[in-house]
C-alpha cells in the first residue's frame, strides 16, 4: 500500500469505526425496546438481549450504503479541511486517480457485503427468529399454502426443512370441484417423491364421499430445502436460497416478486456502495469558499437518504410497470450519477 492510499485510508476507516458504532448503539437500542413491547412467554432479559444482537447482522446490513456514504464524506472531508487533498493532487495524483484509491480502500467492504449475504447474515437471522418464536406468544406458525405438481399443498413446516403437516386438496380436471383431499401428519421426502405415512383421504364422488386412511407416495417437485424457503422469510435466506426459492415459485406460477426483489437488491449492493461512495467523495473536491465542508457533508448525505427512499419507491412501481427487478435498483442509481458533477463543482 503506498502512502497515499494509506493517507486516504486512515481517516476513511476510522470514520467508518465511529459511524458504524453509532448506527450499532442506535439499532441495538431500537431493537431491544422493539423487542421488549412484544407479547411474552418466557422471555428473559438475557433472551431479549441475543435476540437484538443476533438481529443486528440484517439491519446494519440495510444502513451499511448509508454507513459508508457517511464514513467517506466524513474521512475525506477531514483531509480536505487540513488541505491534504491539496497536497496529493498538487503530488501530480489527479481526481480519478483519488477516487481509484478510494475504491480499493473500500474494497473489502464491497466483496464483504456479498460473503455476509450468503452465510453471515442468513444464518443470525434464522437464530434470532427461532429464539424469538421459542418465547414470543401470538406468533404466526411456520405454514404456507403452495401450488405443487397441480395441487393446492398446505404444509407446517420446521427450518431444517421437515414437515409437521401435510394437506393437499385436488381439483378435477374442471377446476370447479374439490375431487380428493389429503392429509397426513408424517411425511418423508425421497428422490422426486413424497411418502405420507398414515394419510387420510377424503375423495368427493358423483353421489359419495369415500373415507380412507393408508400410507401414499406420490410424485412431487418438492425437497426439504424447498420447505425451508417456502416456510421462512425472505429475509432469513441467503443469496443463493434466494435464487433458487424464486426459480421454484416461478416454476410453479407463484408469486416471487418478494424474493427476486431481494435477491437484486443483495447481489447489486456492491454496485449501489461504489455509486455512493463516489457520490460521497465528490463532496470533498471543489472550492470550499462557495460551499463550507459541514455543508457539502450534508448535501452527500441527503442525497444518500434520498437515494434509499427513491429505491423503495422504485420497487412498486417497477413491479407495476412489469420491469425487471432489478431497475428497482439501477434506476435510483441515476440520482446519484447526475448530482455528482454538480457536487464537485
């Protein structure tokens, strides 16, 4: 690393410290009251606590394009107040050169943030809601109604992808009448199929109602892993369990727009904290008689929070208009990209 990276590093990273802390203290206090206010069992001061600290991973996770916008306006801010970027660009480093450095200061964070979506993340999510179900009363069961195989499938399932009940109803070929429905409370998966052990039978005739109960094993596009990601939040999947939960409801002709959506959103981070961190960077060149620091600090970070709001914003609409998904994201990108020119001035 020469010395002028690690001129820009140092007060980047340790802008990025403090903003991070913050951001920490604030969510933690925010979760923990979140949590205290919900309707409880057994829940522990000590449970209340890993519950919000298991939960920080996702929500730091959702402010970190703010965290870093703040940390390099701030970091950058500093050297230009003392003059130091003066002193680089007058060293012959010119300003695409500086933003270069930047970004390869910064790297770490950007490979980070997609290893932290696929197995960090995920995977304290999933914790902090297990714990939380284990002692938060009034809490909805991990059940979901899904189409499988032509069928209308009923499934109460646990996060390591078991099945505690399976109900399917058939439709006759018409698809205005109830022609059989299943139940059964022990279900395995195989290879393509599916066994119900013990499974009731109800099928609806022309003139009679036939009651049976015996085991059945049946074709089925569903595995375990499959009930993991229909049972679970999307939040609570990683990048990949993303990918292949919406392949599956697509494949079904469910509605996967939630987790497609997320999906483009996590793998597109690295791209959305490169804009801002540039975004963030030009607020540190230009004259600073026209504009004070602390102002051009202010105007970086309102942009970022209108960025964020517009991306919400862009999510429906996109999904109106019958868009990718992810234009959801590269659109508010060009907010941004416009004022960047304007800010360096």
């Amino acid at each position: 690393m020469t010395r002028s990276t690690l001129l820009l590093a140092r007060p980047i990273w340790f802008s990025l410290l403090i903003v991070f802390l913050v951001f920490f203290g604030l969510e933690l206090v925010f979760r923990i009251l979140d949590e205290a206010k919900s309707p409880h069992v057994n829940y522990t001061t000590v449970e209340i606590g890993l519950v919000s600290i298991s939960g920080m991973p996702r929500r730091l996770y959702l402010d970190l394009p703010l965290i870093v916008l703040i940390s390099v306006a701030a970091g950058l801010g500093g050297l230009a107040q003392s003059s130091e970027l003066t002193i680089l660009r007058a060293a012959g480093l010119s300003i695409r050169q500086i933003f270069f450095k930047i970004i390869l200061v910064l790297a770490p964070i950007f490979l980070g943030s997609i290893l932290i979506a696929e197995y960090g993340m995920p995977a304290a999510e999933r914790f902090s809601q297990a714990l939380k179900d284990a002692n938060v009363s009034d809490d909805a069961r991990d059940a979901v109604w899904t189409l499988e195989s032509g069928r209308f499938v009923f499934v109460e399932g646990e996060r390591d992808g078991s099945v505690r009940l399976w109900r399917q109803i058939e439709m006759a070929d018409s698809r205005s009448e109830i022609e059989r429905i299943v139940v059964s409370k022990r279900v395995r998966f195989g290879t393509g199929q599916v066994d119900l052990s013990d499974a009731r039978t109800l099928s609806f005739g022309t003139d009679k109602i036939i009651q049976q109960t015996g085991d059945l094993l049946q074709d089925t596009n569903l595995t375990e892993n499959q009930v993991r990601w229909l049972v679970l939040k999307p939040d609570s999947l990683s990048l990949s369990e993303l990918w292949y939960a919406s392949n599956y409801l697509e494949t079904e002709g469910l509605n996967a727009r939630a987790h497609v959506q997320l999906f483009w959103q996590r793998l597109l981070l690295p791209v959305i904290l490169f804009v801002l961190t540039l975004l963030a960077s030009a607020t540190a060149f230009g004259s600073l008689r026209s504009i004070g620091m602390s102002m051009r600090i202010f105007l970086a970070v309102l942009m970022g929070l209108v960025f964020k709001y517009a991306m919400d914003m862009a999510s429906p609409a996109v999904f109106l208009l019958g868009a990718h998904p992810s234009f959801a994201i590269i659109l508010p990108l060009l907010l941004p990209l416009v004022l960047m020119p304007r800010l360096m001035r």
